[in-house]
C-alpha cells in the first residue's frame, strides 16, 4: 500500500510538471526563441570588443574632399575628370549660395543684403550654405570646390562633418611651379558665357581667338597678368598653408587613434577614426597629375563605382583594339 502511494505522488508530480511545460510552451513562446538563442547573445559581447574594422572602412570608403592648388593649377580641370569617371558629385560653394539667393531660403535673404551692402559673408553663414547640402549627402561621394579658403573657416567645416558622422576622408593638394602656372595663366583665354578655358600653349582654339563650339571671341580675365597673379599667390600661401597643416595633424591623429579591443561598444562609436587622407600631388600640366590623381583615389577607395558610360567606352575602346589586328589580317 506504500509503494502505491509513492506510486501516485510520483505520478502526479510528472502530471503537474507536464501541464506547466505545456503552458509555457503555449503562452512564452517568445521566451523559449530567446533560450534558443542564448548562443548568439553570448556572441554579441565578443564581437563588440573589437574593433569593427568592415563597419569603419566602409565609411572611410566614402569619397569627401577637398582639392587645393594655386591659382591656374588646374582644380577645375582635374574635378571635371574626377566627376566624369566616376560617380562623384561636384560643389561649388558660389553655386550653392547663388541658389539660396534664387530660393529666397532664410540664409539666402540674410547673404544677399550682405552682398547687396558690399560686404563679406560671416565663417558661420558660408558653413551653413554648404553644410545644408553636404549634410544631404551623408553615403554620396562629394568634391567641395571653393571653402573652405581660411584656418577658421577650415576648423567648423572639419568639426561640424565630424560631428555629423561624415569625416572628410581625402585631401589633395596640387603642387605645380610658379613659373610654370605663370606662363599658363598668360597664355590663357576664356569663352565667358560657357566657361571654356583655352591655353595656346597646350590646349589652342581651332581658330586663333574664337571659341570652338560657338564661334564667339574669347577674352582674357582681368586678373590674368604677372601682377595679380603674385598678389594671388601670396594670398594662397598664406591661406592655405595653415590649412593643410590643420588637416596634415588631423590626418595624422586618426591614423594614431585606433580603438582599442577591450573598448566599450559606446567608446567605439565616439572613438570611430576619420580615415582622413592628405596627399601632395607634383606636376607641371594637368596630364602629368591625372595619372597620380586617378591611381590616388582608386586606391584609397576602391569601391568606387565608375559611370556607366565611361565603363561602355572602355569596353568598345576594347573591343575595337582586339578586333582591328583580325581585320587587317584578312584583308
């Protein structure tokens, strides 16, 4: 008689023991796919202890930069080939500010009664009209032509796209000889309503004074002489020089600061490093810096799509090289 009692009391343990498995089954089902899973939480830890390397290069892959170069240095020439091969968006600073005007935006008004009275718009009122659009184009790859051109003006674009989580990433300065930029700058002439820039040197109208696609006169800018030109160098010097050094140091603290692997997951995130780039790039004409420019920047971001005509030209440009020694043959 006992033993049947015992009997029953194990009987009804393992009773109770099913109805409150099957009512956790029925009513916790969340909680029992968690428990599932309780290998992949343990994961997680060890994977943010380290140093998310994918993560913090594909931001670096992004392409945000600044060209410099003195005057007639070929800026404008070597951004035009940049944005023609590849899909990177060029700024201009006079552009966007002359669209704010066209808008009527609220640092439009404030700019245009600035420049209406003759006087120089504010550091911060220059950042806000490029920032408004840069802060747009966070995953775009982006040129800025034009700002910044001082120290200050240089230090709030820097800390405001660090800020906005989109370091610049590459610096580029164009290093051409005085004498030489002198000489091209003499030989110079402009197609003012479309913008065309000649040189006799090296890049001659088909007619000696008259644009190619129109036919209209070319003219010379004011400032292409001996004298304005010094003047503008010394300003170049002394603008850009503190620039470059401002941008050579933060380049040189975002290679030095790397995170550390018993970091905090939120230390990693306000530690992530900038990945910023400053190149000198040497030459005398805009064909000799290409080269260096194009391998420069396919090598800091190699994921860098190019467009997809220029990807059709070089694929005709292809075929036509393999077929035309097979139809020479067979003639």
């Amino acid at each position: 008689m006992q033993g049947n009692f015992r009997g029953g009391v194990r009987h009804a343990r393992s009773s109770a023991y099913l109805v409150r498995t099957q009512n956790a089954c029925t009513s916790c089902s969340g909680q029992r796919s968690l428990a599932q899973s309780a290998s992949h939480r343990r994961a997680v830890p060890f994977s943010l202890n380290a140093y998310s390397r994918p993560q913090d290069e594909r931001e670096e892959r992004v392409v945000r930069m600044l060209m410099f170069g003195k005057p007639g240095a070929g800026k404008g020439t070597l951004t035009t080939r940049l944005a023609a091969k590849y899909d990177i968006l060029t700024l201009s600073t006079g552009d966007l500010l002359r669209q704010h005007i066209a808008e009527r935006t609220e640092v439009g008004l404030e700019a245009e009664e600035i420049v209406a009275h003759g006087g120089l718009l504010p550091d911060e009122m220059v950042l806000k009209v490029v920032t408004s659009k840069l802060d747009a184009l966070q995953h775009r790859h982006w040129i800025l032509d034009g700002f910044p051109r001082t120290l200050v003006q240089g230090e709030l674009l820097d800390a405001h796209l660090k800020k906005r989580n989109m370091p610049l990433t590459l610096v580029v300065n164009l290093d051409v000889p005085d004498g030489v930029i002198l000489s091209r700058i003499s030989d110079r002439w402009v197609h003012l309503p479309s913008g065309r820039v000649y040189n006799m040197s090296y890049n001659a109208p088909r007619v000696e004074g008259f644009d190619d696609q129109t036919g209209e006169p070319l003219t010379k800018r004011p400032d292409d002489n001996p004298e304005v030109f010094a003047r503008r160098l010394h300003a170049f010097y002394a603008s850009t020089s503190p620039l470059l050094s401002h941008f050579s140091k933060s380049a040189a603290s975002s290679v030095n600061h790397r995170p550390k692997s018993y970091q905090h997951p939120h230390q990693l995130s306000f530690h992530r490093p900038s990945g910023l780039k400053v190149k000198t790039l040497t030459g005398v004409t805009s064909d000799e810096i290409w080269p260096q420019l194009d391998r420069l920047v396919q090598n800091t971001f190699p994921g860098l799509r190019e467009r997809l005509e220029t990807t059709a030209t070089k694929t005709r440009q292809l075929v036509s090289e393999r077929i035309a020694p097979e139809l020479g043959a067979t003639r």
